[in-house]
C-alpha cells in the first residue's frame, strides 16, 4: 500500500513534478491558437497549416492517451512520465526552432506523443503514491493547480507571442522539464502493476495487465489521421482526399473488429452496454467539438478581424476558464443534488448562446460591450456542464472500470475537437488564405458560430433525452476542480466505491 502522506517534504516534490508535468501539456493545448496569426505571418503558412499545427498534436494525443495509460501499468508509472516529460521537451524543442511548416507540424504530432505519456502519468503517480487517506486532497490539488495553469495559459502565451516571440510559447517547456524530471527521479517512488495499481485496495488484484492492444491504438490513430486529412483537403476535390476519406472509415472499421475480438483490447467495446454512458460520449461529442472549434476560431477572429494583440486575444477568453476554475466544484455539488439532466441540458444551451453572442465581435470590436457578455455566457455554460459530464460517465461504469470510462471519455473530447476544427473550413467556405483577409475571415467565423451553437443545441437535446440520474452509491469524481476547456478532466481508478 503506497503511504506518502501529503504534509511529509516527499509529498510536496511527487505533487509539484506531477503538476509541472500536466500543466506541460495543458498549456500547449490552448496556448498556440494565440499564437497561430503570427506563426502563419513568419512562416508564410496557410490556414491548412494552421489547421495542422493545432490537429496533429491533437490527432496523436487523442489516439494515444489510453496506450500511455497501460505503458504506466505495464512498465512503471514513474518511468513512462520522465520519458514523457523527456519526449515532450525535446519535441518543444523542435517546435520552437522549426524553420517551417512542415517541420513544426511534424514536431507538434510529436509532442502529441509525449503527452499521451505524462497526461496520464501525471494522475497515476498520485493515486499510486499517497497514502488512502490523502489521496483525495492530492488530487484535488493537482488538478485545482492544472486549472490555474489553464487560466493563465492564453494570457502567458499572448504575453510571448506579442513579446520574445511566438517560439517560445514551445520553448518554455525546455527549463519546465529540466526541474520535473531530476524531482521525479529523485523524489517519486516507482510503481506498476506488479506492485500497486488504483482500485488494488477494493479488488486485490495485482497482477500485471495482459498484452498491449499496440494494434488497436495504431487503427484508431491512423482513423483520425485519415479521416482528418480528408477534412483539411477537401477543398482540393482531388483522387488522394477520396481514397483517404475511404481509408479513414475502413480503418474505423477495422478498428472497431480488432476490439471486438481481442482479449484484452484497449478500449473494450462492452462498456458501452451502459446506455447511460454511451449517450453521456455523445454529448461530450457535441459539445466539445463546439468547443475546439470555437477556440480555435475565436482566437483568430479576435487578431485578424478585431485587430487586437495577441496578448489581448489570449487574456478575452480568460474569464471563461476563470469561472470553470473557481465554480467546477460547486457545479459537482449542485448536479449530485438534483442529478445531471439539467445540467447537461441547460449547460449546451448556456454555451450555444454565448457562441451566438460573438456575432457581434467585428472590426472594433469593444472588450465589456462585445466580448466579455459572450465569454461569460460561454463560461457559465462550461460551469454548468463539465462537472456533471465527468460525474455522469464515472457513475454510468462499474468502480474498476472508472478510469477507463474517463480515459475514453478524455480521447472521446479530444477527438471531437480534432474533428471540428479540421471541418469547419470546409463547412464554412475558408479558403487557405481566408486569415490573411479580415472580410472574408469574419464572414466565414459567423458562419462557424452557428455550427457550433448548432452542435451544441443537438448535445442539449440528446442529454434531456437519455440522460438519467446515476445510482446513490456510485463512483464520484476526485478531480472536483477543472479549468481545462479542451477535454473532461482525467480521473483515475478509485480505491472506494464513492468519493465524496
């Protein structure tokens, strides 16, 4: 049983690398849509490239964040975190002194990479390392500290963007890694499946898991990848963007009877027997494709059109990851009191207006008249709904399968977004040079913000329609603070049935 206690000197060094871990991968996810006008200015890119700087750290992220969690189980938690760390740097590294597109695109699906490893590293240590007793508060500190990361993320990345420079929105996680990774080998202590595993308290296993569905994770990877090329491409209308539409579906397929059939597949089909959680999966569809294309655009629109700073971009956005960080928990509170159908109703249309009241951001825009009534809708919305989702999907599974569910649920959002903002162009007509024309940009982002309030609506309506209030008893979430608009909160495998 793992009995680092949390006041112990050891405690604080476990929960600093694990946060200094996270918030690597957290800031890299919402930072560079601040820094996207300038990137494509200096490296002469067009919105394809763009599209792809944001899409391919995304696009290997979502398909390999369950394998990264069985890496930790199979090999040591605290060893594939220090190689993801390691990874992730060295692919930063790459991004910030790319001398092109092509090589930045290339080093952002590597960084994609390295998160898949330290995203859930980072929640595994703490569950495999404090005491029962403490867990609880180490994790809600983790991620109460990941949420003040995610806020001061897009102002941080303005700030280097309008100052040193766009390059070192990457290069800042160089000297991140160099203080995580010599506290981690030095403070954290080891442990996998052969010796400690979240859920070994209720279920006494401790066995290592079987072999890895490295053939699953490659299937569901090559899916997005194909299926997202053929989105990006689409304007071409060429033979290739077919064939790679077509490839996508057959590898969704493929991808689908792999996991049918394998013994221990990496996503087992089964878990969606839940009606509850499988419906739960098609809102956070819904409503955090909404949200990634959102983000994405709405960074954009702020530069190109309004022709704010990349400072003032980043810091419009801030309160609605201010309201997640400082309401998420109290939203928990209130969706265990009378159940998630409301929440997850009213949430999607909360935010399906507030996405409608950036209409009225245009050239000249003003910050308290314009933006900020639309931002605070938005996060209202995000209040509303993130919470109850994640508490939604743990209670829809079995305890053992907790961290499963929430790992599925995780790569479900990233998905979407990876999805949305790779099809919005298409969807509104944003040809490659639309960014470079405030006129067409803002035609095109209107036309997007109905897509995506239009998405969000649909998430409404499929949760007041097969979303039912979870079993008393239930698992509940640890991760009870959130600040993350990109995806749900990680949560890992709980040693008791209900966390309160």
């Amino acid at each position: 049983m793992p009995d680092v206690r949390m006041a112990s000197p050891q405690g604080k060094w476990i929960l600093l690398t694990t946060v200094l871990g996270s918030s690597m991968a957290l800031l890299d996810s919402t930072v560079v849509n601040v820094a996207l006008p300038r990137i494509g200015r200096d490296l002469d890119a067009d919105l394809t490239a763009l599209q792809w700087t944001v899409n391919a750290y995304m696009l290997t992220l979502a398909g390999l964040i369950l394998l990264g969690g069985s890496l930790g189980d199979r090999y040591g938690r605290r060893k594939i975190f220090v190689i993801g760390v390691v990874w992730f740097a060295i692919a930063s590294l790459l991004c910030g002194i790319a001398p092109n597109a092509g090589v930045l695109i290339a080093a952002r699906a590597l960084q994609g990479v390295g998160g898949a490893l330290l995203t859930p590293g980072s929640l595994a240590l703490i569950q495999a390392s404090f005491h029962p007793d403490d867990r609880g508060r180490a994790v809600g500190l983790w991620s109460g500290f990941g949420g003040i990361g995610a806020a001061v993320g897009p102002f941080l990345g303005g700030w280097l963007v309008d100052g040193p420079g766009w390059r070192w929105v990457f290069l800042l996680n160089v000297p991140l890694a160099l203080v995580c990774v010599p506290v981690a080998l030095r403070h954290v202590p080891e442990s996998d499946a052969g010796t400690f595993r979240p859920g070994d308290a209720k279920s006494g296993a401790g066995q290592a898991h079987g072999r890895f569905d490295v053939l699953g994770a490659v299937l569901g990877a090559l899916a997005l990848a194909l299926v997202t090329y053929a989105l990006i491409e689409a304007g071409e209308g060429s033979l290739i963007v077919v064939l790679t539409a077509v490839g996508g579906v057959a590898a969704g397929v493929a991808f689908v009877y792999v996991e049918k059939r394998r013994p221990d597949p990496m996503m087992p089909l089964d878990i969606f027997a839940s009606r509850q959680f499988t419906a739960v999966n098609l809102v956070t569809l819904c409503v955090y494709a909404a949200f990634g294309g959102f983000f994405f655009l709405a960074a954009l629109q702020l530069q190109v059109v309004a022709g704010w700073s990349a400072l003032g971009a980043g810091t419009a956005l801030l309160p609605a990851t201010l309201l997640m960080l400082l309401l998420s928990a109290r939203s928990g509170e209130l969706g265990e009191r009378i159940g998630p159908r409301i929440p997850l109703t009213v949430g999607p249309l909360l935010c399906a207006t507030g996405m409608l009241l950036m209409l009225r951001v245009g050239p000249d825009a003003s910050y308290l008249t314009d933006v900020l009534p639309a931002v605070l809708v938005l996060g209202l919305g995000m209040v509303s709904l993130v919470a109850p989702l994640t508490a939604t999907v743990l209670a829809s599974v079995d305890v053992s399968r907790a961290g499963l569910a929430s790992g599925i649920n995780n790569a479900a959002a990233r998905a979407a977004g990876l999805v949305a903002v790779a099809a919005l162009p298409l969807l509104t007509g944003m040809g490659p040079e639309a960014y470079r024309s405030a006129a067409a940009f803002d035609d095109a982002f209107r036309k997007a913000m109905g897509w995506c309030a239009g998405a969000l609506v649909v998430g409404a309506a499929v949760a007041f329609a097969t979303v039912r209030r979870p079993a008393p008893d239930c698992t509940r979430p640890e991760c009870r603070t959130h600040g993350s608009v990109m995806a749900p909160p990680l949560e890992g495998r709980p040693t008791r049935g209900r966390i309160g």
